[in-house]
C-alpha cells in the first residue's frame, strides 16, 4: 500500500491539470486577421510579338536635339497603358500602323490595341528648345600693331601691279645641277589699301599681274613696318627682261666657247670672234633684266 504522503502529491498534479484547463477556457484569445489579397489595377496585356509591351526609349539629355530626333518624332499611345515613338510611316484605320522605331525597326501594331496616334508630338517639344550659344567671336588682331601696316601702291605708269607673299621655296640639287622652286600667292592688286599681315617675316614682292615672276621685284618684309606704308611702285617689262636674258645667256655661251676655240692654234680666229661677239652681248643682256624688273621704294613710316 504506498504511503499517505505520495497519494497526497498525486491528488495536488490531477487537481491542478483541470484548473489550468478551466482557466484556458475562460481567457479571450485574440482573434488573427489575415491581410486582405490586393488586387492589380493593371489591364491584362494581350497576346501576340506586336503587342509586347516595350519599355519607355531612354530619357535624352536637354539640349541633345540630335540625338532626340533620331528617336523620332511620332508616338502611338496603346490600349494597355504603354506608347511606341518612333517615325508612323503607315495607318490605316481598323486595320494597323506601322511605326520605324530609333533603331531602324519596322513595328506593326494591330489598330484594336491602339489608342491614340500622335504625329509631330516630339517636334513640336523639341523646336521650342533654346538654339545653343554661338561660340565666343575671336577677337581681331589690331590693325596697327607692329608687321601689320596698311599698304598702298602708287603707280609710276600705268599697269597691274600685284603684292605677292612668298608662301614657301624648294630647292633641288644633285650631280647634274639643282632645281630651284618658290610657292606664292597674291596678296592685293594695287592700290591695294589694305591691312597685310607680315609678322611671321615672311617674304613679299611685287610684279605685274599678267607677267608672273618675269617682272617680279627684289623681295623684302613687314615685319619691322607699322601704319600707313606707301609703296612707290615702277612696274617692269616682261618683254625687255627676256631680251636680256636671252642676250645674257647667248653672250656667256659665246664667250665662254670663244676662250676655250681661241687655244688652239688652228681655231683661233672663229674662237677669237665668237669671244669678241659674246662679251658684248652679255654685257648688254645684264642691264636689260635689270631693267625690266619691277622697281619699288617705300615712302611711309617704316616704324
């Protein structure tokens, strides 16, 4: 028989199991509310490769028309919410348009799922941008600064007289002699009366215009002249400078071969003659082409 103090214990545990129990049921248990399901307020999106909604093109920086044009001036606005831009090439009511997208891809949209075509849309936004700034205007250099003078040229005789600036000059030489080349262009006719640019020293000359270099002066520069420069011009001759240089070049030659037949003995006299003939001819050549070259002095500040 067990002992009186453990039939005790027993008694307490079952008593207790029936008043947690009782109090169980007596206490509120809060009730637990689930969160009611949202709904979508988005339409569904119909089927079909022409109708996938398509992402907005990217946003194009302000004033970058360029590359805003080349997205298109178009938009076609869906029934579902979303737009196509690009160039509406064709619509047709009831039946579709077609739309070139900024990559160059033709879209054909089924009309029932267009809501709205709107052409010119982006032109219209993008003609009321500010034209950008034009770019600062360079200042001009001043008119009467050092090598900058005003030039004029005073004619002795009448005739076309150019100022020409020596642009750049090649020279050639090899075993069988050297080639000598001069690149230049015209500056002003006279009177001229103009600001010339001479600070880089570079070379000039004048000439007539119809003779080229046959009647081009001696060269000289601008780059130690300021204000108003007058040139004193006599213009040359193309014609006497080619006589002298004809009469130079044939009178050298006869000398020259002269001397050499005047050694020997039996060559003597036709050697004697040609020197006699040539020394004259090249004597008289040389004031010629100097001559016939246009002639110049300056007459205003030189600085």
């Amino acid at each position: 028989m067990p002992p009186t103090s453990w039939i005790r214990g027993r008694l307490r545990r079952v008593a207790i199991v029936p008043v947690l129990a009782s109090v169980g049921a007596t206490m509120p248990i809060a009730p637990v509310h689930s969160a009611p399901p949202q709904l979508s307020t988005e339409a569904p999106r119909p089927d079909g490769p022409s109708a996938r909604d398509e992402a907005p093109p990217p946003a194009t920086p302000p004033g970058n028309t360029t590359a805003d044009a080349q997205l298109g001036d178009d938009e076609v606005a869906l029934v579902n919410g979303g737009f196509l831009r690009g160039t509406v090439i064709e619509a047709i009511p009831n039946e579709r348009v077609v739309l070139v997208d900024g990559n160059g891809v033709r879209r054909e949209i089924p009309w029932e799922q267009v809501a709205e075509v709107q052409r010119g849309k982006y032109a219209a936004s993008r003609s009321r941008e500010p034209a950008p700034a034009a770019p600062p205007a360079t200042p001009a250099p001043p008119e009467d600064g050092l090598g900058r003078p005003r030039i004029r040229i005073s004619l002795l005789r009448d005739a076309s007289v150019n100022l020409y600036e020596v642009s750049d000059e090649l020279v050639a030489s090899g075993y069988g002699g050297s080639i000598y080349g001069m690149n230049y262009r015209s500056v002003c006719a006279a009177p001229c009366a103009r600001v010339v640019d001479g600070t880089r020293g570079q070379d000039f000359f004048l000439a007539r215009s119809n003779t080229g270099v046959w009647t081009a002066s001696r060269r000289f520069t601008l780059a130690d002249r300021r204000g108003d420069v007058t040139i004193e011009v006599k213009p040359g001759n193309k014609a006497m400078r080619i006589a002298g240089a004809v009469l130079t070049g044939f009178g050298l030659g006869f000398a020259i071969g002269g001397g050499i037949l005047a050694i020997p003995r039996t060559t003597r006299t036709p050697g004697l003659i040609m020197l006699v003939a040539g020394v004259p001819l090249f004597f008289a050549g040389i004031p010629m082409m100097i001559l016939g070259r246009t002639r110049y002095r300056f007459l205003g500040a030189d600085g």
